[in-house]
C-alpha cells in the first residue's frame, strides 16, 4: 500500500529549508 503524498509546491519547501537552516544557525552556530 502506497500512502498519498499530497502535492507540496517547490515554493512551500524553499521557505521551509530556509526556516530550517536560520533556526539551524541561530540554534546551533551562535556561541
């Protein structure tokens, strides 16, 4: 059984992955 993966546009994870890395940075790199 394949689940549906619903459709996600490159927009959607363009915006994620940049969230993604500044709350990486922010988190992690800043002493």
């Amino acid at each position: 059984v394949v689940p549906q993966v619903p459709v996600i546009p490159d927009w959607f994870w363009f915006i994620c992955n940049s969230h993604f890395l500044t709350w990486l940075d922010s988190t992690f790199l800043s002493d």
